[in-house]
C-alpha cells in the first residue's frame, strides 16, 4: 500500500523556511517538530534566500506588478466578453454571403 504525498502550503513553507533561516534551532529539530524532512526544509530555505531579493525589485514604470496583472485579466475579460456577443450576433444574423 502507498503513502499518498502530503502537500504543503506556501504559508507553512514560508514559516518552516523562515525558522531555518533564523537558525534558532538546528534542521533536525525543525524537522521533527514541523514533520518534515531535512532535505526538504533545505530546498525552501535555498528558494526563500533566492527569491528575497525579488521583494525589492521595481518593476519597469515604477508600477506595482498587481496593477499590470489586473489591467490582463481586465482585458481578457473582455476579449471573452466580445468573444460571446460575437458568437451570438452570428447565430441570429444568420449566414453573410
């Protein structure tokens, strides 16, 4: 019989990885207390260390990267908007010859 794989959240990867930056206590007790294997907890400290840095970039304009994400999703929104009232005006028009 197999183990299922457990699935973390970001959260609690941040929170274990964050605990093993701080270095209060060593890999093998973070291990024991979050359940969780050495190696892994070293995986999401080397990827929390990596990705700092990416906290502090501006992006180009001096824009938030949230305002660029929702100006995308506004625009698809509406391109499937068209996308449906298109459809729609070519079933009731009919065939154009």
């Amino acid at each position: 019989m197999s183990k299922k794989r457990k699935r973390h959240s970001a959260e609690f990867k941040a929170k274990v990885a964050l605990e093993a930056i701080k270095g209060v206590q060593t890999l093998q007790q973070l291990a024991k207390d979050f359940q969780v294997h050495p190696t892994q907890i070293t995986m999401w400290k080397k990827q929390v260390s990596s990705q700092v840095a990416e906290l502090f970039k501006r992006p180009p304009g001096g824009r938030a990267g949230g305002v660029a994400e929702d100006e995308l999703r506004q625009a698809y929104e509406k391109i499937g908007r068209l996308d449906v009232e298109l459809d729609w005006l070519k079933k009731k028009v009919g065939p154009v010859y």
